[in-house]
C-alpha cells in the first residue's frame, strides 16, 4: 500500500501541497480533481520523486521514498510509472522505440540509447502496441501521430516499466472527446485486468466520475475530499473548484461517452481479446 503522512511541499512561499495525509490500497483507480492550482501535479510529482516533500513522510511498504537515491529512485520511478500531459515522446524516433525507451530503468541509459534491445523487450513492445491498437503504426515517427495515439504510445511505454503504479499527470487535458475516451478507456482496461493501481489528475469532473473508483478533491493544498464518486455532492464540488464548479463538468465529454458507447465498448473488447 502506498501511503502519504502529513506531506507537504513549497516553492518559495507557496504552500503546493500542505499536510496532505491519504493512502492508495493496490488495484484502485483514483481520480485527483481540483482546479489549476489546487496541487494536484505537485502531489503525483512527489509519489514518482520528481520532486522531493519537504516535510512528511511517503511509503510503500517497507520504502520510504523520500530516502531513495540512485539506483533504489530509479527502481522506484521504474515501478511507479508516469504519464504526462505533453506524452514526452521523441518525436523523431519510431513509435516502437519510443515504446522502448519504457526499458530505461531496467536496461539502463546507454543500451537504450544505442537501440539495444533484447527479442524479448521488441516483442513486448509489439504487444504492448497491439493492445493499445496501435501496433500498424509501430515504424511510424512519434511526430506523425495524432495527440490520443501519442497518448495511448505513453501508455504502452508506461507498462514497458512493468509497473504497480501509474501515475497519469492531466492524460486527457490536451485531447479532444473521442480521443480523451480513448485514452481513458485504455486506463481503465489496464486498471482491471493487469490490476495496476492508477493515480489520474483530471480536470475534468464527469471523466474522474465515470472511470475512477475514488475521487480525492484538492483545494489550496489540502485534500479536501476522499471518498466515492456517488458521495460528491454539489456542495463539496463549490468547495473544490470555487467558481470554476460551473465549468467544472465537460457536457462535450459526457455526451461524447454517451454517444460513442458502443464504439467504447468494441475497444474495450479489443483489449481484452488482444491482451
């Protein structure tokens, strides 16, 4: 189980994260809402160590991140994979190799970076692509593609890692409906049947009510509520969003779930039959 205690991070004289205490059991999908602002990124920045708490204390079992260095942070960033807004990818090379840049922290940098990858690794990639439906654009540059195919090569890239945890930093933020479905579907296909537990900041509300098991509202630093998607009521999304809470639910995403359904479905099916 990962666990925060009392957590709290500052730039400067701003408190991003303060005194958060919450924890994660395995296998959950987890929405984090909040406006921009809130501490939702700095918070899954402090899971993966890409930054560094000042105060309080973040496990997972016996590992105390806060303490990790060297090859233990690196073990610990490869277990707890990040997924980001922009997809990080290297646009001039092949999809394929961007899916196996994932090995990085298991292959180290400079097999990685001469293109030394085992039969083993090019045959999970191929599978990890094929499971995202990507696997015909493999040879293709990671430029070439469209912003929820990138996404979805993130993804793949992520389980590269074979992770426990994946942390997905804003997926969907940059995407429009479909494909913002798409992405989301994919995570919570891999939620269900790899039993990764998955971490997601959203912005928006109706995404984090129709994927995620839990919902943790954040306000100013502070969490504000836990708990599930059913118990947010319209007084504790005023709490979270302010005046962003009449914007706060994307209409164009709930009715493109809605509309799409069964084109949802079919790829939820491809997954499963891929996988």
């Amino acid at each position: 189980m990962l666990e925060l205690t009392d957590v709290t991070k500052r730039f400067g004289n701003t408190i991003a994260v303060n005194n958060v205490s919450t924890s994660f059991e395995p296998g959950q999908m987890v929405g984090i809402i909040g406006r921009s602002g809130a501490g939702k990124s700095t918070l899954l920045r402090l899971i993966n160590r890409l930054a560094t708490a000042d105060e309080g204390k973040i496990t997972s079992g016996e590992i105390d991140v806060r303490s990790l260095s060297g090859t233990q942070l690196r073990a610990w960033r490869a277990r707890c994979a990040m997924i980001f807004q922009q997809f990080n990818l290297v646009n001039r090379l092949d999809v394929l190799t961007n899916v196996l840049i994932g090995r990085i922290g298991n292959a180290g940098t400079m097999p990685v970076m001469f293109k030394h990858f085992s039969a083993t690794d090019r045959a999970n990639a191929a599978m990890a692509l094929d499971r995202l439906d990507l696997l015909s654009q493999a040879l293709q540059r990671a430029d070439t593609l469209s912003g929820g195919q990138q996404q979805r090569v993130a993804i793949a890239r992520a389980l590269m890692q074979k992770p426990s945890i994946i942390l997905a930093d804003e997926p969907i933020a940059s995407l429009d409906p479909r494909n913002a479905r798409l992405v989301m579907d994919a995570l919570r296909t891999i939620n269900q049947q790899d039993k990764i537990t998955v971490i997601t900041n959203l912005h928006t509300l109706d995404a984090a009510r129709a994927y995620c098991d839990r919902i943790i509202g954040m306000a100013h630093g502070h969490v504000v509520f836990d708990g599930a998607p059913d118990k947010l009521t319209s007084a504790m999304i005023q709490q979270i969003y302010g005046d962003e809470h009449e914007t706060a639910v994307d209409e164009s995403l709930t009715s493109t779930i809605a509309a799409t359904g069964a084109a949802g479905q079919a790829g939820k099916r491809h997954l499963e039959t891929a996988h």
